[in-house]
C-alpha cells in the first residue's frame, strides 16, 4: 500500500503529520506523494476538499482517510490522539471503503466552442453581485422556472451539509445518490416568482441553468471560484466518478450530523432550562 499524507499549515496539523511520517518509516509503508492508494488528509473538511481536488485525476485508484486537528467533521473520521489506532487499521487494511456521489459541471463559455468540465465534492454555485442574476432553470431538459435573485447552488449529499445548509437546504444522507438545487436570495413578488424552497433532483435527471441576461457571473465548484468568462450554459448531473473512503470503523452519519451542529446537552444545561 502507497500512502500519501496531504495535511494543511496549521503547526497542530504539521506535527501530527510528522508523527504519522515516523511511525510509517518504522512500519516499512511506502510514502508516495505520486501515485498513492491512500491519502491522509490532516486538518478539517477543507483540507480534505483540497486533498480531493489536488487528487481529483485518480480518484478511481484513491481511498481518502480524514484525520481532524481541530472539531470532528463530515470528511474527517479520526482524531489527532487516535492516530495510533489509524496505523493499526491502515496494517491490516483489506480494502474495505464507502464511496458517495460526486458533482458533474459541464460549462459552456460564449467563447468556447468546447465544454469545460469539472467535479465537485460538495457543491457548485453560480451567482451574480453586481446586478441580479437572471437563470432559466430546466430540470431533466424541461423548463422549470425563470429564476431571480443572488445565485442558485447546486450540492452533493456530503455537501449537503457545508453551504447548502446556510441557505435552508436538506441535509441528505450520503448514501441516496441525489442532487440538491438551494437558493440565495431570490426575488419573490406579484411579477416574480420562484419555488422558494430547496429541490431533491432524482439520480438520472440533469439541472441546466442557462443565463438569460449579463456576462458578469461567478461559478464556485468547491472552493474554486471562476469569474473571468461569460457563461452561457452550466449543466449539473450526478458524476460517474465517486469518491472513495477507507472505511476501517462504522461513523453513524446522523450522529454525526447531532455532533456538529447540535451537540451534546449535559445535565447541567438541562438543569439551567
Ligand atoms: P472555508 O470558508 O475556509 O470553510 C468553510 C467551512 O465549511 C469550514 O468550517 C469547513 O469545515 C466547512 N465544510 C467544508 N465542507 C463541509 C461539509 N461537507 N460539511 C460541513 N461543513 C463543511 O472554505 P474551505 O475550507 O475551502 O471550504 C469550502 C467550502 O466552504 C465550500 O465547498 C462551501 O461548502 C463552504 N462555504 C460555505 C459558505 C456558507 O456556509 N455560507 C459560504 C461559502 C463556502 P472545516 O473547518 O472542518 O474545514
């Protein structure tokens, strides 16, 4: 097994990555920044997104394993003090991995005549700031709505959980292959209309937008930002690809989701009610 540690500046980050470095030397692994089997991310969720795209051309090959330096994230399954029990796992590997399903942004450019095509882990969003953007929405080639407003963000299921959920979308469990359109800011009146809430897309419909006035747009694919080119269409299908993770013990995904964004009330806060 070839492994790869990818971890962000943070000092926490580097000394635990230094620490993993050594006691891989010790055990005989390969350390392979190349063409590694599995890449150790170490940090939180966006290093892991960072480690996904720098790793994005083999991902078929990959499996991703998140080791947490700061609070327990949706990538990140290990903590910092657990990374003797990471070495013990990665030892008697056999394999064994969970994959989730990926974002396909296929964009034509007005001054293009070839798509370009990129893969989100968590989400894509096209917005405009400096006048309101104005997006015919099809869903599964059908028109859907004329949509008005700041921008519309379309999310994977693991994504559904990073900017998705500040702008009211549903958090979706990772293993429904689905995607899910959420919007910022729409205009809502006696002349405009939009649905107003967020969207579930069923696994073989596709989501094009198609920009009906003004060149100055932004897409974002996780945490990429494009703002240079005028786009004339973006279309959105689930990805053939999938993203792989080591899965060396059972994370309940709901517990998780309790974890981050509600956490734990001791009987002292009940007391305090
Ligand atoms: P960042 O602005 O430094 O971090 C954004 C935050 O999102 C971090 O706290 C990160 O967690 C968290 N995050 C990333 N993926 C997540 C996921 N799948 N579920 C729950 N939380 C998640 O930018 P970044 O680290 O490069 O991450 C890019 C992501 O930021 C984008 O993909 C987008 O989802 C998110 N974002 C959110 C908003 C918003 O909520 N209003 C706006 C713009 C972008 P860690 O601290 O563990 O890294």
């Amino acid at each position: 097994m070839k492994i790869a540690i990818f971890a962000n500046n943070r000092p926490k980050s580097q000394a635990v990555k230094h620490k993993l470095q050594q006691k891989f030397i010790e055990r005989h692994f390969i350390l392979d920044d190349e063409k590694p089997n599995v890449v150790i991310s170490i940090g939180g969720d966006g290093t892991l997104l960072a480690a996904f795209h720098h790793y994005e051309d083999q991902l078929g090959d990959i499996r991703f394993v998140g080791v947490h330096t700061g609070h327990l994230g949706f990538y990140t399954d290990w903590r910092d003090d657990e990374i003797d029990d990471l070495v013990i796992s990665l030892q008697s590997d056999n394999g064994q991995a969970v994959s989730y399903p990926l974002l396909e942004v296929v964009v034509k450019y007005a001054d293009r005549p070839v798509r370009e095509r990129y893969l989100a882990l968590n989400e894509s969003t096209l917005k405009r700031i400096s006048a309101t953007m104005v997006t015919d929405v099809y869903i599964g080639g059908e028109l859907f709505e004329r949509f008005r407003g700041d921008g519309l963000c379309v999310s994977t299921p693991t994504g559904s959980t990073a900017y998705n959920k500040s702008l009211g979308g549903a958090v979706v469990h990772p293993n429904l292959e689905v995607l899910q359109i959420a919007e910022i800011g729409s205009i809502n009146n006696r002349v405009f209309r939009t649905l107003s809430s967020p969207m579930i897309v069923a696994p073989n419909d596709w989501i094009t937008f198609k920009p009906t006035k003004g060149s100055d747009f932004t897409l974002t694919v996780d945490s990429s930002v494009y703002h240079d080119r005028e786009i004339t269409e973006i279309l959105y299908k689930i990805s053939k690809k999938r993203v792989y993770f080591a899965k060396y013990r059972h994370n309940h995904f709901w517990q998780r989701v309790q974890d981050a964004f509600i956490g734990t009330e001791t009987d002292e806060d009940r007391m305090d009610l």
